[in-house]
C-alpha cells in the first residue's frame, strides 16, 4: 500500500490529488487555497490541513467584497476536507493503516484568518 493507492482512490472519489513525495499527498480544495495532507510514517498516517495564509485572506476578502457569506465558505471548505478526511480514514483503516489527525492546528489557523477578514471589513 502507498500513497499512490491512496491517491487514486480519493481521485476516484471525485478530489483533485497531488503526489508531493512518494510517501505523501495532497487533497486541494477546489476554490481555496487550502488543502489536506496526508502523510505516511510507517503504519501510521498524519493528516494535517495546510494553507497559505496571505493568500486566503486575499480570497477570503474578495469573497466577503462579492457579497458572499465568507463564514459559510470557509463552513463548506471545512467540511469538503474533513469529508475527504473521512474517506482517507477509511480507506487506510481496512489496509491496516493508522490515521493520526492533527486537522485541529489548521482549522483554528484558517478561523484566524477569517477572523483577521472580518475585523478588516468591520473597520
């Protein structure tokens, strides 16, 4: 079992896929710059979110200019990567494999920046 295994299985699951080493990849939301990583160690699996935060708080903003709900975008983007989360878990569970979530960092990383977004329009 390998990354690539993973990877395609989660392509079949309709994400966008990125081999960034041969023992990791990425699974990038569609439409912000933020994404899941998952990395093996062995039998076990870290999963962690990433982002670039200078660039989320540009999206997030012209987002919140375009007169969007930014909070239920930033909502729907979280739950896409813990949905593909869920499926990687899975996956690696019935090949033996240990999933290690340290999706938590990430998340209160990406509120952050929203919050940096909204105190900006509330100025």
């Amino acid at each position: 079992m390998s990354s690539r295994e993973l990877a395609e299985y989660l392509k079949s699951q309709g994400y966008g896929i990125t081999l960034t080493g041969s023992q990791s990849l990425v699974i990038e939301h569609p439409s912000l710059p933020i994404y899941l990583h998952l990395e093996f160690k062995g039998n076990l699996v870290y999963v962690s979110i990433g982002l670039n935060r200078d660039e989320l708080r540009e999206v997030l903003g012209e987002i919140r200019e375009s007169g969007e709900d930014v909070e239920e975008v930033v909502e729907d983007a979280l739950s896409y990567l813990n949905n593909a989360s869920l499926k990687a878990r899975k996956w690696l569970e019935e090949r033996g494999y240990t999933a290690v979530f340290k999706i938590r960092e990430g998340s209160i990383e990406i509120y952050e920046v929203l919050e940096e977004v909204l105190e900006e329009a509330a100025e």
